[in-house]
C-alpha cells in the first residue's frame, strides 16, 4: 500500500485526490490519509504530491504513519475531489515537526 506522511500536514494540496482510480482517500482538517486496505498499490498518486508526502509503505521508518493512515482512515471522511488548497500551503511545505504540533 501507499501511505501519506508527515509533509502532507498543512500543506494538504489535494492533487492526489484526482488521480486515485479507487477513491481510498480520507481527509482531517489538516491533511489527508490513505485506507491501507483499499489502496490498489497502483502507485499513481506518489509522483502527483507536490509536498512528495505520499510513500509506499515498504520505505523503512513509516510504521508510525502505516498506523496513523490505518486508523484515521476508518475514522475520517472519504475525499473523493480536490477542494481548496490552503493559501498558506507553500510556507508549511518542508517545516520539520508538523506531526507535534498540527496533526488534526
Ligand atoms: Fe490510490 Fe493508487 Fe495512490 Fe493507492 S497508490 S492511494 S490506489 S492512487
Ligand atoms: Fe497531501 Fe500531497 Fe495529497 S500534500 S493532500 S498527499 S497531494
């Protein structure tokens, strides 16, 4: 599967949302998930993130966010469309510690 991490928080562009051929996107306040289950693994929406926050979940080191997509995906909305960009996007995209402090 594919999974989102950390650099989706508050930049939250949402270009992966239109490409996804299953619609396995979830969405919080502040950036979006992805259902582990429900991901094809066609891996179409990594190159799209402009935040490049989209990995699959073989990279080493992403347990903590396999889980975080895991459970937010059962609790969160589906997105199925791309809605509007946060105007601050670019100034979040990079920042080191969004997890701790803007995770919603
Ligand atoms: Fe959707 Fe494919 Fe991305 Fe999985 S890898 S979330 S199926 S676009
Ligand atoms: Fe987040 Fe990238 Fe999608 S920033 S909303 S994973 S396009």
């Amino acid at each position: 599967t594919y999974i989102v991490t950390d650099n989706c928080i508050k930049c939250k562009y949402m270009d992966c949302v239109e490409v996804c051929p299953v619609d396995c996107f979830y969405e919080g306040e502040n950036m979006l998930v992805i259902h582990p289950d429900e991901c094809i693994d066609c891996g179409v929406c990594e190159p799209e993130c402009p935040a490049d926050a989209i990995r699959p979940d073989t990279e080493s080191g992403l347990e903590q966010w396999l889980e975080i997509n895991r459970k937010y995906s059962e609790i969160w909305p589906n997105i199925t469309e791309k809605g509007d960009q946060p105007a601050d996007a670019k100034d979040y995209d990079g920042v080191p510690g969004k997890f701790e402090k803007y995770f919603s």
